[in-house]
C-alpha cells in the first residue's frame, strides 16, 4: 500500500496544537486543506485519530500511540537531508 508521507507532518502538528487551525497556521496551509489531509489520514489509518471537543480537539488512542515513531521518523529524515545538505566534497 502506498502512503502519502506528506500527511505525518499534519499528524505531527495536530497533536501538538489540538487544534485544526492553528496546525494549519503552523504548516502554512488553510484549515480546508488540513481538513482534507486529516480526512485521509483517517482513511488511510481506518481511525479517526482526533475527536473534536469544546475547545479543540482529542487524540485517539492510536494517534497517541503511532505519534511518537513519526515523529522520529520525520527528525531522522530531517538529520539525513541536513546531512546532505552540508556535505561538500
């Protein structure tokens, strides 16, 4: 199955926040299209991975679960670009 890894960073940002606009702010995105990244998300993962409350919104328990992996994930993949980044040979 092929995933879209554009969405971990949504993922990332959602739990931080807990609120869908301002993870929005924070990507640069607008809250319809972090709206729809989430929706896939919760296609891709068959969860619905954040619960909306009075003020914001409520991890699952697989969100809370999966998010710390992704999030290293996603800092080993930054590491291995800077890396490259600063090679000059």
């Amino acid at each position: 199955m092929k995933y879209d890894l554009n969405l971990l960073p949504v993922l990332v940002a959602l739990m931080e926040e807990r609120s869908v606009t301002r993870a929005a702010n924070r990507l640069g995105m607008t809250q319809p299209a972090l709206s729809n990244a989430l929706n896939r998300l919760r296609e891709t993962l068959r969860d619905p991975l954040f619960i909306r409350e009075r003020y914001g919104i409520r991890p699952t328990q697989l969100a809370e679960e999966i998010t710390p992996t992704i999030e290293a994930a996603l800092a080993q993949l930054d590491e291995v670009i800077v890396q490259q980044q600063e090679f000059d040979p």
